[in-house]
C-alpha cells in the first residue's frame, strides 16, 4: 500500500524567543508596503470621517453612554466594511484597466518537469466511492498533462475501520488501472487532526518529494493546473508555497447554487485586491495549494497552544500559521488566479455553520500568536483579519442592542434620527458597493457576460442575491455570536466529517436551533411600539431573523438541475466549451486556444516579486 520510507525531519518550532536565524532564501517584495499603506490610509481617512460626522451629531445634546457605546462598536465595524470595499475596489481597478487578467488557464510548462510531486488527499469519513472517483480522474488527468513519473498520489485516511476497510478496497480497485501511483494509509489515531495528517506523511515520505500538493476531500483541479503547479515550483525556487482560487463546483442545492453564482461573480475582485495588498507575503487556505516540502518540513512543525480548548492544544486553523511560519523562515508565499482549482461547498446554511463555528475556534486561537516572533508584518496582518471576520458579528449585535436600549429610554430622540445622512448613504455604499462592481466587471464584457447567462440573467441574479444576502446576515449573526459564547465557555467545537449530500431540511428540525434568532425579531418587532423611526430601521434585520426557519429551509432544497433554481444563478463553465461541471475538469478542449496575451499576462501573475 506504500512506497519504501523517506524520513524527514520536521522540528516542532518555537513561537517565542529568537526567531530562526538561517533563512533558506530571503525574497524582499519590493513596493508591497507602499500598496499596504496606502490601502490602510485609504481606510482610515473613510473610517475617520464617517466617525467624526457621527461623533459631531451626537455631540449636540452631549455623548451620554449609550452614544459612547455605540461609537466604540462603530468605529471597528465601519472600519472593517471600509478595508473590504477599498481592498475590492483596488481589484476591480485592476481588472477593468487590464493590469491583471483574473482567472486564466495555466501556462504551458516552459521546461519538462524533472523533480517529484506528492498529491496528498486527506479523508476522515467520506463519501468513498466519490473520493476515488475524484482521485481516479486527478490521476488521469495528471497524466494525460504529462506528469507521468513525477507525480504520486497518496490517500491519507483518518477514517474510522468501518470506513477504512471500505476505503482499501476502493483503492485497490482504483489502483489497478491508475496510470499513476497511488498509495494509501490509514492513521489508528488521528492525533492533530489534519495537519497532524500531513506531518505524518512528512516525517515519514517527505524526503522524497521536492512538492506537495495539498487537497480537500472535496477538491478537484485539472491536470494541467497540477503539473502546471508543479512546474513554477521548479523554475522558482524561492517559493515555499503556492495558493490557489478555488472555485465552486457541484452545486447541487439552492443554497449552494447561491454561493456558487457570489463566488464567481464577486470572487473575482476581492481576490485580485487581496493578491494586490499581499503580494509574496500570501496566504495558505489549507488546500488547493502546492508547497515545497523540505521548506515545510523546516518551518512549520506546530506545537501545542498552552491551556485547554478551545483556544489552546492543538491548532485548528493551521493554514494560515503554516503560511506565516514559511514567510518568517525566508519563503515566498503567493497566490494565483488560475483555472482549474475547484472545491464544493457544504449543502445548507446548518451544515456551513457547523463549519464556520470549527473556523471560528481556529482563528481566534490566532489571536495568541500575533506576538509570536519574526512573523513578518503582513503575516499579522492575515491572522488578525481571520480573527476578526468572527469578532464583527458580536460586535455588529452589540451595537443594534445598544440602538435599542436607546431607543427605548429616549424614545424622543433615538440614535436613528441623530444619524447624519452622508454617513449612511457611504455606509451602504460600503456594503454593497464591491457587489455593484462585480456587476458592472460582469456587464461591461460580452463573453463574460454571456457566460453568466446574459444581461437580465445577472441582473435578476444579483439583485435576488443581495436580498438573500440581508436576510442571511443577522442570521449569521446570531449563530455566529452563539458560537462564540459557547467557546468562551470552554465548548470547543469537534472534528465531524463534513456533510456534502444535499437533503431537505423540515421546519420542525430547525425550529428547535433557531430560538434565540426568533426571540431577537421579536423584540426588534416590538421597538415599533415605542419608536417607529427606530423600527424601521431594524426592518430588514427583524425580516430577516422572523424568516431564518424559512430561507433556511427553503434554501436546503435541491432545485431541478436542468434549470438551477428558478433559473438564477447560473456561472461560466470551468472551461471554455466544456460542460459546467465536467468531470475531470480537464474534459475541456486544451485551454491554448485562449488569447495568447492572455497567457502572457498569466505568467506573471505576481510571481515577479519573488
């Protein structure tokens, strides 16, 4: 079931004290920390002004504590939406004036691969027969792209032996006919985790890969994309780790058609902006994403966090550690905006939530490690941005609580009427604006917009979107601020294997999980009988609240695939001319065909600075 043995080392590292002295390479981006400053002034001059102009209208009858309250949660939070939209703005800027291409099918390798590549598939309880059938087309795909002989795939269960047994014999049926080698072992005790996953693997196969490529048990990527991969790691090798955008595919349920359709059409800038900003100081997502082993074998061995969880023992949210880890050892870390990188996305609002709430424990365990020593700036930068995806939410209820409170103590002069106009007007447009932007990137191109199904298509797309996205949002909300009281209670979430299959969720299964959602509507309802302006304002939080059972019920549902639901959301095929989900993602037509520009454009693809 495995090759012979090729041990590496893999120290734990040290958080604290001297940083490691000896850098295997020392890549410098230069003029990334003019892009950085000028997004963090851009930021503060919005997030300033709109502060001030709320501070100034509040200062009339003077600040009392509620006012003081309100501002302390509104700073942050604005200033959060602010960075999001600059950072999308800046990569819809990019994009429309043709300084980066977006996503583009990979390059051609410009020499023949002479080094070895690991693809590592991590499993914990899935689906068999759809994980081999993934790893059996990958393999496949890898070879027709020519990768033979320097590409091995190894399946690295931590499955229970129920689930084990199954796997063996899947494999040993697909290995027969593979056209590459395939490996498999399954772990007896799944210390770590994931990660704990891979430094197995490391410590025990690693010598004798220069690469490896990461997946999900979910994941899917072209072969020319992984062989591709493989062959900047060669030409490059001053970098330690390269990302890629994954895309959703699979799409089987409304909900997941919903964030299929958000991901493609606004992915596109917010990930051009975050290439911008980060430059060779990327980050690492946990998958999709090829490395240099040895460089991972030196720089990222995690150790235990102090304390008991959920925030301290063993890292959760490793990805981004691991990235910050390569970058303080010397190493490039990029991102790329490539075709052929596709992953699913969990069926129903319930099954995303189960996942966000193991994220939201791994981030904020990254809290701890922002001291830690010689991370590099923009390293800080991402794990404090992690962390704080999952802090808004409290932040977010605290402030509507203390709008509230106001409200109800003087219901003659609420905050809601206090509340200068410009302010909320940039507020919205802060919201929404990086999605008025996709839509526009959209619309402006023709194939582009053809893809999406065509003028009104996306245009009816969008519009229902960002009316399912309000009615989301305190929703999300809610559960997340839920999560959070449970961790600072000492309830650390569990690994459970990710639910994928698309199944209806009754109302009467939901209900129970959705109280504290429905008691916050409520009393939101009720601030109408004591001031109206205030109420109104709450309107569409209090909808969407009232109707969580509802849209998250009605979204679990699976559509009829021939249609999509209701026809909407309908995205571009991964591959020009291929179906929308082909399987492998290489039955396209070969991707040489794209404008020739458009390649050369690819090749630079933020490569440059390291």
């Amino acid at each position: 079931m495995l090759p012979p043995e090729a041990p590496l080392a893999m120290p734990v590292q040290r958080l604290d004290g001297v940083p490691p002295a000896a850098r295997e390479v020392a890549t410098r981006p230069e003029g990334l920390w003019v892009k950085r400053l000028l997004l963090i002034m851009l930021t503060a001059v919005v997030s300033l002004a709109a502060s001030g102009a709320m501070r100034t209208a509040f200062s009339r009858d003077g600040l009392g504590v509620f006012d003081i309250l309100f501002l302390l949660t509104f700073v942050p939070l604005f200033s959060w939406v602010a960075f999001g939209f600059i950072s999308s703005a800046i990569g819809f800027l990019q994009l429309v004036t043709g300084t980066k291409p977006g996503f583009v099918p990979m390059p051609r390798a410009a020499a023949p691969l002479t080094t070895r590549t690991a693809l590592l598939v991590p499993v914990y309880n899935e689906e068999v027969e759809e994980v081999f059938a993934r790893v059996a087309a990958m393999s496949a795909a890898i070879a027709a792209a020519g990768g033979t002989g320097h590409f091995d795939v190894f399946i690295l269960s931590d499955s229970n032996p129920f689930h084990g047994k199954r796997e063996e014999a899947a494999w040993r049926a697909v290995v027969e006919t593979a056209p590459i080698p395939i490996w498999y072992r399954r772990r007896e005790e799944n210390t770590a985790r994931k990660p704990g996953n891979i430094a197995e693997w490391v410590r025990r196969f690693g010598a004798a890969y220069e690469c490896m490529l990461v997946l999900d048990a979910d994941s899917m990527m072209s072969g020319r994309t992984m062989v591709g991969m493989a062959a900047v790691m060669q030409a490059k090798p001053s970098i330690g780790l390269l990302q890629t955008v994954p895309m959703i595919i699979n799409a089987r349920t409304f909900f997941q058609r919903w964030m299929q359709f958000a991901n493609a059409a606004y992915g596109p800038i917010a990930s051009t902006g975050l290439l911008w900003w980060s430059g060779s100081e990327s980050n690492f997502w946990g998958h999709n994403a090829i490395l240099r082993t040895r460089a991972f074998a030196e720089s990222c061995g995690l150790p235990e966090l102090p304390g008991a969880p959920p925030f301290g023992g063993h890292i959760l949210s490793h990805d981004m550690v691991e990235s910050a880890l390569l970058r303080r050892r010397g190493w490039a870390v990029h991102m790329v905006m490539v075709e052929g990188s596709y992953e699913e996305f969990p069926p129903t609002i319930v099954d995303m939530a189960i996942r966000d709430r193991r994220w939201m424990q791994g981030n904020l365990q990254h809290l701890r490690l922002l001291s830690a020593s010689g991370l590099a700036a923009t390293s800080r930068q991402h794990l404090m941005i992690g962390a704080a995806a999952y802090l808004t939410s409290p932040g977010w209820l605290l402030m509507l609580l203390t709008t509230v409170a106001q409200a109800l103590v003087a219901s003659d002069r609420p905050m809601t009427r206090q509340m200068p106009p410009a302010v909320l007007v940039l507020t919205v447009v802060m919201l929404f604006g990086p999605k008025l932007l996709s839509l526009g990137w959209i619309l402006g191109n023709g194939p582009r917009r053809r893809g999406f199904g065509g003028t009104w298509a996306v245009l009816g797309s969008v519009m229902v979107e960002m009316l399912l996205a309000v009615l989301l949002a305190p929703v999300t909300m809610v559960t997340q601020t839920k999560a959070l009281v449970g961790l600072v209670l000492g309830i650390p979430a569990h690994w459970h294997t990710q639910n994928r299959e698309s199944q209806r969720i009754p109302l009467r299964a939901i209900l129970p999980d959705l109280r504290e959602h429905l008691l916050l509507g409520l009393v939101f309802a009720g601030v109408g009988f004591v001031n109206g302006v205030t109420a109104l304002w709450l309107a569409p939080l209090t909808l969407g609240l009232v109707t969580a059972p509802w849209l998250i019920s009605l979204t679990s549902a699976s559509p009829d695939p021939a249609r999509g639901p209701g026809g909407l959301f309908r995205v571009p095929p991964p591959h020009l001319g291929a179906d929308p989900e082909p399987t492998p993602p290489d039955a396209a037509p070969a991707a040489d065909a794209v404008a020739p520009n458009a390649l050369a454009m690819a090749a630079d693809w933020q490569l440059s600075q390291g």
